[in-house]
C-alpha cells in the first residue's frame, strides 16, 4: 500500500487513546478538548483510507520491536470474539483487526484503523469470557464512535510513517523502558513533543456503547463493569505499578457505578464461557508457567485425588505433558478428547503436536488431511501440516496446501516466512521470494522487502502476470520506503 505524501498532525487525544496500553498517568490531564466535526470542511479529520494506511504502519511498528504474539490459535479466537462483538455494535460495516500482545501486563487498547490489542495478561485475569467481551467492546466503541479519528487537527506537518513510529515507540516505551526510550529518540529528533491527555466524556462514551453491544452480542452486560470493580479492589495490591488498564483507563467508584446502573437496562444473567475461552487461557497458562515441571506435578496430584477435572484441565494437563518431554502420555488424554468432541479443532492440533513431538510424523499427517477434509481452507490446520510435511521431505505437497493463500490475505509474519520456506523447498523461487517480501513488509523492513522483490523480477521462470504483478507492488513499497526515509 501507499502512504500518501500529504501528512497531518496527530493530537495529544488521539495519541492517548491508540496507545492506551501506556502506564504514564502523571501526564493524564482530567478535561476535555475542542474536536473538530466530523465532516468539517478544512479537511481536518483524516479520511478512512489514511486511517487505515497508519493502523497498518503501526502494526508493521508493533511487529518489528518484537511485542505480538504470532500465535494462530490464539489470535483466531480473539478475532472470533471480535468479530462477534463488532456485527452487534453500532457501525457493524466498520473493519477490525484484533491481535495479541505478549506482556502479562493486564491491558488492551484500540489502534488506527481499528487495530484492537489485547496483553496476554488480560486474557488470564478475566474471570469470564464476558468480562473480556467487556473490555473489547469498550474499545470496539472508542473506534465506533469516531473518537480517535475526531481527534486530528490540521496544523504541524507530521508524516503518517512518522506518526506510526511514534504511537509504536511509545507502546514499546511502556513495556520495555530502554528499547522504547531509543525507538522515541530516533522519531523526535525534529524536536516533536506530545502531552497526553484524557477525557471522561470519551470513557463514558465507550462505556455506554460497549455495554449495548456487549448485551446484543449475547453476553452478561454485567461483564464490562464487574471486571472494572474487581481491578479497581485489587489495586492497592499491585502497590506502585497497577495494571496498566488503571493507568490509562482511569475508573472510579462512580465510573464503575454508572457502567452498572446501564447494565441494569439490559438483559442479564450467567453466560456460559465458550470452552474455547478456557482452552485459550489453558495454552496461555502452559506458556507462561516459569516451571511447568512443578505445575505438572501439582496438576497429577491434583487429578490422583480423583475430584474429576474438566476437559478444559484436562487439555492443559496435556499441553503441559508435551512440553515438558511427555508428549506419549499426553496421546491419551488428548485421544479420549478429541474422541468425545471431535468437532474441536484444538484438540485435533495439540494431538497431532503430540505425535510430532513423539516422532510419529505419519500419524500427525493423518489427523492434519482429516480436519482439512472437514475445514477446508481452514489456517490452523493449513499451516502446521504444511510445516510437517516439509519436514518430512514432502515439499511440493506442502507447498500445494500453502500456496492457496493470497499474499496479502493473513496479518501473521510467521504464514509468510513458511510459505517462503515451503517454496524454496519446492524450487518455486518467485514465491519464494514474493512470501518473503510480504514477511519483511509485515515486520517494517521495506528496504529488505523491496531487495525481494528484485530478486523474484529477475528469475528466469517468471510469467508476465507476476512479472506486472510484482512491478506494481515494488512501486508501492519504494513510495513507502522515501516516507520512512524523511523520518531519518
């Protein structure tokens, strides 16, 4: 894509609320500003286009200081949940993307463009599918209801690359204080500085909002408010560090009040978590344990008491096994799983995974060709079977499983890096190189992904369709590369 050449400023507004992940309350100020309408007619307000061309500069920022976790089960229930969240909010026509941040810190925050993130850490302190819902909707809100697009004014000239370096740096900034602090000196050097402030009015807003959508979307309006509450008791806990969504979603007794008394309007009562919910913060848990040894002895003890435990126990007693070198014991479980609920892809990944794990590559194939004749297309499965077939010496199958995919269809590096690998292996170079010029693009090398492209113009195979194909998309990157280029 092309970052235009024309540029704008970013408010302090908007700043505060794209990079809501960042504990910095001593620079929050309590008062509202003056935002310019919607459609005023000095072309203040930036259009959907350029939104979306700076969410997605932000996200290559994001990606390239190392903080997204590129975890394909992961990431697609989050966007499930997303995506049920957003057909049921105020502006279902609006485009979402929800992605994971690998901090325990307990935050989420909306992005330009409706890049939405959620820290690990959130995932694990939600009590309930709902509250996470909650906190979702809220920011699905603050994007519904225009309030970061509303914030720009026309005034200092500021690039849309340099404004995706900033937001990124400032993210970085909050969760790893010497990276973040070089990332902002790199893209201030023209003297930039920027004041973040907070408005309750927005807050209010996103609540309101938040909890309809939350409502219509079939979860416990109570959800939003409750995960507030429990926060706001625990606080005094985290002694000079409170979760970073206290620092910057400021909540008071009476925020907490108000979000209850709208939840009142709505139909309540006990939801039922998904079982992917509880699968999800599972296979988190097992990545997080600093000793997943002990946690499994803590967990065999548990099940020798014979108190019963859950599938979703069960799965992550599996998971543990695996990863600590018991993948033969984890078959078993995992095999009565996927036997009683065979519909359920993650019981099919973490058994084929096991056998993997085990040596027993033909059996994983097997569990992979079955769940792609049930979910065809389906990515999941597409790419941890295009990956063991590589390993197996069955190159052109794998590449014939992954070369389905667009090139720009996924927002995960790691799809592009191994259809590179599946296509080299393949002897397909002009893939090979085209999947790792969107790898590079993805994670904000446009130098490297440009010298790709070259590459792949250059091979002797190529058609007259990818020749054109690739001629127009090295004219995109290089116009990106000279806008990067004027932030040095």
């Amino acid at each position: 894509m092309i970052i235009p050449a024309h540029t704008t400023r970013l408010s302090p507004l908007l700043l505060s609320l794209w990079i809501a992940l960042q504990p910095m309350a001593a620079l929050a100020q309590d008062q509202y500003m003056d935002l310019p309408s919607i459609g005023d007619s000095s072309g203040a307000v930036i259009s959907p286009g350029q939104e979306q061309q700076l969410g997605a500069a932000f996200m290559r920022q994001l990606r390239s200081s190392g903080v997204i976790l590129e975890d394909l089960e992961i990431t697609s229930y989050l966007e499930s949940l997303g995506q049920r969240l957003t057909v049921n909010s105020e502006n279902p026509g609006l485009r979402f993307t929800f992605f994971v941040v690998n901090e325990p810190s307990i935050n989420a925050f909306a992005g330009p463009g409706g890049y939405i993130g959620v820290h690990t850490g959130l995932f694990l302190a939600a009590e309930s599918e709902s509250e996470l819902a909650g906190v979702l909707a809220h920011e699905i809100a603050h994007v519904s209801q225009r309030h970061l697009a509303r914030a720009y004014e026309a005034s200092e000239r500021l690039s849309l690359p340099t404004m995706a370096a900033m937001l990124a740096a400032v993210l970085v900034a909050s969760q790893h204080s010497e990276a973040g602090q070089a990332a902002m000196a790199a893209v201030s050097a023209g003297g930039l500085q920027y004041q973040i402030n907070f408005t309750r009015a927005n807050e209010k807003e996103a609540d309101r909002v938040g909890i309809q959508t939350l409502a219509q979307a079939g979860f416990d309006p109570y959800g939003m408010p409750r995960f507030f509450e429990r926060l706001q008791k625990n606080s005094r806990l985290y002694g000079s560090r409170p979760p970073e969504f206290l620092s910057t979603h400021p909540v008071t007794t009476n925020r907490i009040a108000e979000a209850t008394s709208r939840a009142e309007h709505h139909a309540a009562g006990k939801q039922a978590d998904s079982l992917d919910f509880e699968l999800v913060r599972a296979k988190l848990r097992v990545n997080n344990y600093d000793n997943p040894k002990q946690v499994l002895d803590d967990f065999r003890r548990y099940l020798d008491k014979g108190d019963g435990a859950g599938s979703d126990k069960l799965y992550e007693y599996a998971l543990l096994q695996t990863k600590t070198g018991k993948a033969a014991d984890a078959q078993a479980i995992l095999a009565r799983l996927h036997h009683d609920d065979p519909d359920r892809i993650a019981y099919r990944l973490a058994l084929a995974d096991t056998y993997n794990s085990s040596g027993n590559h033909r059996q994983a194939l097997d569990i992979y060709r079955d769940s792609l004749e049930l979910y065809p297309g389906n990515i999941l499965i597409m790419a941890p079977y295009a990956r063991t077939l590589l390993d197996n010496g069955e190159a052109t199958e794998a590449y014939n499983t992954l070369s389905k995919i667009s090139n720009y269809e996924y927002n995960n590096a790691d799809i592009y890096k191994l259809l590179a690998q599946v296509s080299g292996a393949a002897s397909r170079n002009v893939q090979t190189h085209t999947a790792m010029s969107h790898y590079y693009h993805l994670n904000g090398y446009t130098r490297e992904a440009i010298e790709q492209l070259k590459l792949a113009a250059r091979e002797p195979d190529i058609s007259g369709y990818e020749s054109a194909r690739i001629e127009a998309r090295t004219k995109e990157l290089q116009a990106l590369l000279e806008e990067e280029n004027k932030m040095k």
